[in-house]
C-alpha cells in the first residue's frame, strides 16, 4: 500500500471559520482513520482555534511566514518529509467518499484545474522570475506576437493547479525543488493576489515536469465547472449535508479570508 499524508492549510479568523478545519479533519478520519494529518496553520487568530475533538495522529505546524497560504505545503513538507506522498488540500474542503490514491500512477495530479485565464500576467511574470532555472518556464508563459511581447498562456499547454491542491510525491516536489529553488518563492509571495498568481505558476512547472497532465488534466476536473464554484459557503454545505444532499466526493466551500 502507498503511504500517503494529508497536509491541511489551516486559516482561522472567526467561530465560524474554525469549524472548518475540524469539519475537515473530521471527515479524513472518518474515511482515512489512519493516514497522518498536517496542519500547516498560516496566521490565524489564535483566540478563535478550538478543536472539537482531541485528535490523534495529528500535527500542527505555526508557519513563520504569513499569508503565504497555498505555498506553505510545499516549503514545509520539502522541510519535513512527513510521508512519501502528499494529498494537499485546504481546510475549507470536506472528503465525503474515499479515494483510492495509492492508485494514482502520476507523480502530481492537481485535484481541479482550469486553463489560464489571463489573470494578473505581470504578476505570474515576477513569480516565475525569482525561480533557479526558469528560462523554459518563462518561454511557456510567453508568447511572441510581432516582436511585441505579450504576456500570456498557450490554453494547449498550460493548466492552473487551483489552490494548489494536489496530490503530489515527495521525490518529484524534490526533483522540483532541486531544478527551480520554490522555496525562492517565500519572499514574493505576500497576498491573495501573489497566491492567485501561485496557482499559475505551480501549473506552468507542473505541466512542463509532467506532460501527462495536458491529457489527464485532474481529479475532479475543471473548477469552474464544478456546481457553485465560487459561491458555494459553509452554510449551503451545512444545508445540504443536514438534508443529505451532498454529492460529491470532495466538497469545496468559498469563504473570504
């Protein structure tokens, strides 16, 4: 059997946004009783963690670099080395059927994905600049026009990893680590605009190491076509999971943090 983690990034600001991670972890438990869980916690409002239950096989991780977000997985699980592989995930998302990722054949299958959407360019620009390595990168995600440079994304080649969530094995996040220094990433990664632009730039390398993911795409498919992308929050899901009206394998709530 593969052995895999779970590596949850945790954001708590509000009563109601701490019942995210422990409906998470909950529901990991429920459905993978013995994986081990990582809580990478980015900055949360420590008066407002409380767990529901002492949970076991659990740990958590005071990230020292905020809002840094969708990136904090991959620096500390390069640092830590918890499992050989790694489902990230954000606390914001619910597992209500199991999935057999020991299956997974891949070395990185983001859970969603999208083909770019010309979001913030110059942004994903200076991302891909600070990389070790990044020539190939940058000529991915530029296209010459007229001698003019424009930036954006061949839709044939390039896939975003939405949040960042994947799953992902140890030695290829090294082989990445080791050709492109992310970690070079932690100083220009400071916002919600800098971690939408992460998005993009994790799918342009991910698509460059492994090819496959042009065919195969994701898991679950294009976010954007998933059923209340964006809009869907903690109290729809709390309605329909009281109504037994959950559907899906993995079910992602929105929420502004």
């Amino acid at each position: 059997m593969s052995h895999y983690g779970f590596i949850i990034t945790r954001h708590v600001n509000s009563e109601n946004t701490n019942k995210y991670w422990n409906q998470c972890v909950k529901l990991i438990r429920t459905n993978y009783p013995l994986r081990q869980i990582v809580i990478i916690d980015d900055n949360s409002n420590q008066n407002f963690v409380k767990a529901d239950h002492d949970y076991t096989n659990l740990t958590i991780i005071q990230s020292e670099y905020p809002q840094r977000g969708e990136l904090l997985p991959y620096i500390y699980y390069l640092k830590y080395k918890w499992f050989p592989n790694a489902i990230i995930i954000h606390d914001s998302l619910f597992i209500h059927k199991k999935i057999s990722f020991n299956k997974i054949s891949l070395p990185i299958l983001p859970l969603w994905h999208h083909k770019y959407d010309n979001e913030n360019q110059f942004n994903i620009l200076r991302l891909l600049s600070a990389l070790s390595n990044n020539s190939k990168l940058i000529k991915n995600a530029l296209k010459q026009e007229n001698s003019v440079i424009n930036l954006g994304f061949n839709n044939d080649n390039i896939n975003l990893c939405f949040g960042g969530q994947c799953y992902i094995k140890l030695w290829f996040l090294e082989l990445i680590q080791n050709k492109y220094n992310i970690t070079k990433l932690i100083p220009v990664v400071k916002n919600r605009p800098d971690r939408c632009a992460l998005e993009r730039v994790l799918g342009v390398i991910f698509c460059e190491e492994c090819p496959k993911l042009l065919t195969i795409n994701s898991l679950f498919g294009d976010i954007f076509k998933q059923p209340g992308a964006f809009k869907y929050n903690y109290n729809d899901y709390n309605n329909d999971l009281s109504k037994k009206r959950i559907v899906h394998p993995f079910v992602k709530v929105w929420t502004g943090r």
